[in-house]
C-alpha cells in the first residue's frame, strides 16, 4: 500500500505534511479523500516513496471505485505547503476540480488475510480480524474449525453471522450446537493454550473483489472461558425401568455428576459415579 510522488526538481523530504494530501475517483471531484499520515520508505531527488497507514487503505474500501483501477485514481491537495524545496520554496496546488491523474496503478490482489481471532465461550461470541474490509455478507462461518495441535477439530456448522457492515472486523454468532460440540472435544477451548483457528478455503470476499487465504492453526488472541454454570432443563422421571433422563442446557462432565432425588415422602437416592 505505497503512493509514489515524482516532483519537478528537488523537495526536502522532511517538509512533507501528507495531512494536505487527498485522493480521489475522478479529476473533478467534490468529494476527495485526505490521507491522514504515512511513512517514507525511499527517497531520491525528485521522488519519494510513502506506505500508507492501514487506516487510509481501510477507509479507501468503503469508497469504490476510489482507487481500484488507473482512471479511478486521482490526487490533490488543500494547500501549496504540503511539501518544500531546500530554499523554503512551497508547492504547486492541484485543486481539486482538476487533480493529478496517477501515471501507474497496481491492482491489489493479495488475498484476504485473518490476522487475528478473538473468542468468548461464554457468550458464544467470536471475533474476526482481517487484513483487509470484507464484505460479511460473503463471510461463511462453516469454513472455520476450532482445535489445538494434536487435538481434535471442530468446525462451526450451524454457527451465523450477525447483519453488519461491511468492516475489517467481524463477528460470528456461534450456535448452541457448535458450542456443546466444542465443549464436548475437551480440553478443546478450556483455555487460550487449547484453541486455535483452522481456515479453509472461501471464508468471505475482500470489498476489492480477492479472495480468503488459508490458515492453521491460528492462536487465539483473547479469550474468555465458558462460565455459564450448566442447568438441568429437563427431567424424565423412570417408567419402566431405573433410568432418569436430564437434559441439560449444555454439554457436561457426565463423570462429576452427583445425582440426588426426593420423594413426596422425604426418601432420597443419591448417585455419585
């Protein structure tokens, strides 16, 4: 995510105030973008190279076609101080009404990146990172699986996507079901050292059209543990035999269940596996 700048003669590369610098999608716009800040990674003479912050080429997504192709890239500024030659010399303006058109335009076509997962078990929340703005309505919570190496895989079936906007942040609503089939692959998700994030191929689609990469075993970033106390929501009483049934409102340890009945005459059982 780099912008080059060619001059006409020579410019003191310390003056420049990129603040004063915009972008836009045709020569003659209403509208420009202005670019916040940037780092210079190169200078000759009469040029200099500049990455852009991550929070420009965020905010340039929500804006296409602003600088998805050659004739949709443009530049202007506010002011003629923006940059100086050694002798304290200002700038040339380009309005705004008739900008700069780029002379060279690289599309990007890397693919979508997932740069980090956060995870809370206990609201059954989890959280995306990207590299660049999706669009969530592409994004398939059934491409993701949970596991830790060595360990089981679980993948989010059933799991969905909450209505957002499109965003370089998104948030997976992650079911019931997924939830009881985690908590059933123990110690799978029990602590951050057990939860990873595996990435298969067609997660979503980047605002600029490239496609997700692939990923394996993802650390998890933050992360809350299940804290929910499990309850029973049902209760079968036995007919023809000894058996009770429970159901439970989530997955449990069958193995630390300690059972005790009372009649209406004050008689108890107790189970204690």
């Amino acid at each position: 995510d780099t912008l080059r700048l060619y001059f006409s003669k020579t410019v003191n590369a310390a003056t420049l105030d990129m603040t004063q610098l915009f972008v836009q999608a045709a020569a003659n716009s209403s509208a420009p973008v202005r670019l916040s800040r940037g780092v210079i990674v190169n200078v000759t003479a009469t040029a200099l190279t500049v990455v852009l912050t991550q929070n420009d080429t965020f905010s340039f997504a929500y804006l296409a076609p602003l600088l998805t192709r050659l004739n949709a890239s443009f530049l202007s500024t506010d002011s003629t101080a923006y940059i100086r030659d050694y002798q304290g010399n200002t700038a040339v303006l380009i309005s705004a009404q008739a900008a700069l058109a780029a002379s060279h335009y690289v599309f990007d076509d890397r693919l979508v990146q997932v740069s980090s997962f956060d995870l809370d078990m206990s609201a059954g929340r989890m959280v995306l990172h990207f590299s660049k703005v999706v669009q969530i309505a592409t994004l398939n919570p059934a491409k993701l699986s949970l596991s830790y190496p060595a360990g089981p895989s679980i993948a989010l079936a059933t799991s969905t996507v909450p209505v957002q906007i499109d965003s370089a942040s998104a948030t997976v609503t992650v079911s019931t079901a997924d939830l009881n089939a985690i908590k059933a692959a123990y110690p799978l998700a029990n602590q951050a050292a057990t939860t990873y994030l595996n990435i298969a191929s067609g997660l979503c689609i980047a605002v600029v059209g490239s496609l997700s990469d692939t990923h394996t075993l993802l650390p998890v970033a933050a992360f809350v543990p299940d804290t929910i106390p499990p309850t029973i929501t049902y209760f079968e009483p036995p007919q023809n035999s000894h058996s009770h049934i429970l159901t439970m409102s989530q997955t449990v340890n069958t193995s630390t269940n300690i059972l005790t009945l009372t009649n209406n005459k004050n008689h108890t059982a107790t189970h204690n596996p």
